[in-house]
C-alpha cells in the first residue's frame, strides 16, 4: 500500500495502526524481561500508534474539506440557480410560434460547479 493510498482510506487504516500498535504494547510486556527486545517493540509501538494518529487526522481534515466544498456547492446553487426567464423580443416570437430552443443553456450554478 502507498503512503497516498493509505492517507485516502476510509478510517480503517488508522484503526487498524491502533491495533497493531497495541499489540506492539501487550508484546513489549510480555519480553520486558529482555531489556533489548523490550525498547525494540516499545519503538515499533510507538511507530504504529504515530501513524495511526497522523493517518486519523488526515482523515478529519479530509472529511472538513469534503464538507467546505459541499457548502461552497450549495451556496453557489442558492446564489446562482435561479436564472430569470428570457423576456427578449425573439424569444417570445420563438414561444408563440411554437419553436422553442431545444438545447437550453446551462444554469450559472451548473456552469461555475463545471
């Protein structure tokens, strides 16, 4: 796994760098009798307990973003959404001649979201 893909994931991955470094606790109790396997699993805890803090943030921010951009979206729709109909002299010639314009225009809201 990427670092990219493991930064993308859903909220698992930093539960599951919990859990391994959890178990890289309970191990380190079990060999603290020898003092150089002790540090060496205290170490790879500490590791595994790291990323999963930093993998955990990194899922929140992502989640605050998607949020921000879900509102932006929506303010935009709510500002721009409701366009005026067309009042000119062409167009209601076109409406009372029965020819209306097949293709209508895109909104301002759908053209600024893309």
């Amino acid at each position: 796994m990427s670092i990219t893909d493991a930064i993308r994931g859903g909220g698992t991955d930093a539960k599951l760098y919990f859990a391994v470094g959890g178990l890289s606790l309970l191990k380190a109790l079990a060999v603290r009798g020898d003092r150089g396997r002790f540090r060496s699993e205290l170490a790879d805890a500490a590791l595994f307990l790291g990323i999963g803090v930093v993998l955990q943030r990194a899922e929140q921010r992502r989640s605050a973003k998607l949020g921000d951009v879900d509102r932006l979206r929506k303010e935009v729709r709510r500002q721009f959404g409701r366009e005026e109909e067309p009042s000119g002299l062409r167009h209601r010639a076109r409406k009372r001649l029965g020819r209306e314009e097949e293709a209508e225009s895109q909104s301002m809201a759908d053209r600024i979201l893309g």
